[in-house]
C-alpha cells in the first residue's frame, strides 16, 4: 500500500512539472514584445518580417480570400439560371470543378513559391536575429548547454541537412497518420503538430550554434513539456482554418515565433521551475519522451536503402511520360485534397 501511495505521489509531482513546464512555453510563446527589440536594433529584420506578411498576407491568403468571398459567389450568380436546366447538383458541381482548377492552377503553385521563398527568408531572419544576439551578449547564442564546437566540414553538413529533411517529412507524415486514429486522432494531431511548430521554431537558431541534429532532438525530448506549451500557441492560431488558410496564417505569424525562440532559455525555464519545486519540498522527476523515435527509425532506414531504392524504378526514369504523369496526378490529388479541406 505504501509502495503505491508512493508511486501515485510521484506520478502526481511528475504531472504538476509538466503542467508547469507546458505553462511555462505556453507563456513564453505570448511573449511577441521580444520581436520589437529586434526590430528597432536591425531594420533588416523588420523588412524580412514585413516580407513573409506580404507575400503570405496579401498574395498567399489575398488569393483564398478572392476566390472564398469574390469569385466563388461572383460565380454563383452568374451560373444562377443554370440550375433551371442542371439542377443544384450540376450547378454545384460545375463551381467545384472551377474552385479545382483555381487551386491547381494558381493557389498551388502560390503556394509551393511562396513557400520556397519563405524558407529561404526564414533562415535569413533567424542568422540576423542571432548575429545580433552574439554582438549583444559577446558568446554564441546556443540550445544545450554545452559550448558551441567548430563547424563541421561541408559534407557532414550536407548529410545532417538530408536527414534534417527527411525527418521532418516522416514526422508530419506520422503526425497525418495519427490524425486519422478514431476518437482520439484531432486531439494526437493537436499534440504532435504542436511539437512540430515547436521544433520548427527553435531549429534555426540551434542549427545556426553548430549543433548536431540528435543533440537538439535530444534536448528537446527532455523538454518535452515546455515545448508541447510553446506548439500549442501556433497551433491554436490555426487548427481553425482550411489547408491553405492554415499554411498562409502560419507563415505570416511564422517569423515572430523564430524570434521569440532566439530570445527563449528552455533550459533556464526548466531550472527555475524545477528549483521552485524542490524548494517547496516536493520530488521532481520529468523523464524525457521519445517523441521523435519512430520518425529517427523510419528516416535511417530510409536513407540506409536510399540508393538501393533509386536503382530500382531505373524504367520510370526512362519513361519520361509515366513519370510526368504520375506527378501531375499526385498535384491534381493534392489540389483536389485542398478543395475537399
């Protein structure tokens, strides 16, 4: 009896940290005003930040926005008498297919530029915000707590990147997956896409302190929890919207989350609320959470078979149409997606 009051104790201290740590980067995340300090010191950064709005705000979400209160019922009453010969359902039926090709033929290539484009400017904001913050401080802005080591040679570079991207796509594809579990998929898709955001955030400022992928992956599975907290706020800000209209409001906002992470101390957060803890008597125990361990497994074995899986579809290749084809269905598919969301 006393072993299991003594595990539910334990179990209980464990929850209060981690409701606290999630608070903790729930809060942090609020914490828009750090941008400011950037903006006044660099006015680089505020023209970067100014250029995901516009790109993303006015053209991006300008255009859903168009089409979502301009053209669609602009064509509404235009095909209005059609109904009188094709029923509702062929009216309805001719405005998908107009909204379909709205989305393949201009909104998706919108959005693959803008995206492109928004990455690039991504990282351009985060080695301002962090040039800035070693000018200021004297010493490298770094994620662990280890000191920043030198930089790697050019293709151990090239190799972390690789897995950098392969990961992150086998994560959001788990992520999807999970999101299609019954009953308790959207609140699982909520979870992880907040880690995701999350992760996203941080990532620039500690890929730019020269550290190694599983050291920041590491770091952020112990601190799972303040990290979970930070997420939350991105996703809150758009788990309301449609595909297009989540990716456009995420990219707009997307910048100041980069610059609120170059200012946030995870680690400094962890220490004080733990030391809070510990000094009001109770046991503090947040064991890390391995998030990231499927995706890590799923990501090495396919770059293991990476080349051995190019070898194979040697005929695609060589059939140069099958190949077109294949990917101009796979876009229509994912346009078509875009206008079911």
């Amino acid at each position: 009896m006393a072993n299991s009051n003594s595990r539910l104790l334990r179990w209980y201290h464990a929850c209060r940290v981690a409701l606290l740590l999630w608070f903790a980067g729930f809060k942090d995340a609020l914490c828009i005003w750090r941008c400011v300090e950037f903006f006044v010191h660099d006015p680089r950064i505020l023209r970067k930040t100014g250029e995901c709005f516009g790109l993303n705000g006015a053209i991006f979400l300008g255009s859903i926005l168009l089409w979502d209160y301009g053209l669609a019922p602009g064509m509404r009453w235009m095909l209005g008498g059609l109904r009188s010969w094709a029923g509702p359902t062929g009216a309805e039926a001719l405005i998908a297919l107009l909204k379909a090709t709205f989305v393949v033929w201009w909104l998706l290539p919108v959005y693959c530029i803008s995206f492109a484009l928004s990455c690039v400017w991504y990282q351009e904001l985060a080695e301002l915000a962090v040039r800035w913050m070693r000018a200021q401080s004297g010493q490298a802005a770094a994620a662990p707590p280890a000191a920043a080591g030198k930089r790697a040679p050019l293709l151990d570079q090239m190799a972390q990147e690789l897995y950098r991207v392969v990961l992150f796509a086998v994560f959001y594809l788990q992520v999807c997956l999970l999101g299609l579990v019954p009953y308790v998929g959207p609140a699982l898709y909520g979870v992880m896409v907040s880690w995701l955001y999350a992760l996203y955030s941080f990532d620039y400022r500690w890929g730019l302190s020269n550290r190694r992928l599983p050291e920041r992956i590491a770091f952020f599975q112990q601190h799972w929890a303040f990290f979970l907290g930070f997420g939350c706020v991105c996703t809150i800000a758009t788990c309301l919207w449609s595909f297009f209209i989540q990716a456009a409001v995420m990219a707009m906002v997307y910048p100041l989350f980069i610059l609120v992470a170059c200012k946030s101390e995870p680690l400094r957060t962890y220490q004080r609320v733990v030391d809070r803890e510990r000094a009001a008597g109770r046991e503090v125990s947040v064991a890390p959470l391995p998030i990231f361990l499927a995706a890590t497994r799923a990501t090495s074995f396919i770059l293991a078979h990476f080349f051995t899986v190019l070898q194979v579809p040697g005929w695609l290749l060589r059939n140069r149409a099958l190949l077109l084809g294949s990917l101009a269905v796979a876009v229509l598919v994912f346009g078509l997606y875009a206008v079911a969301a």
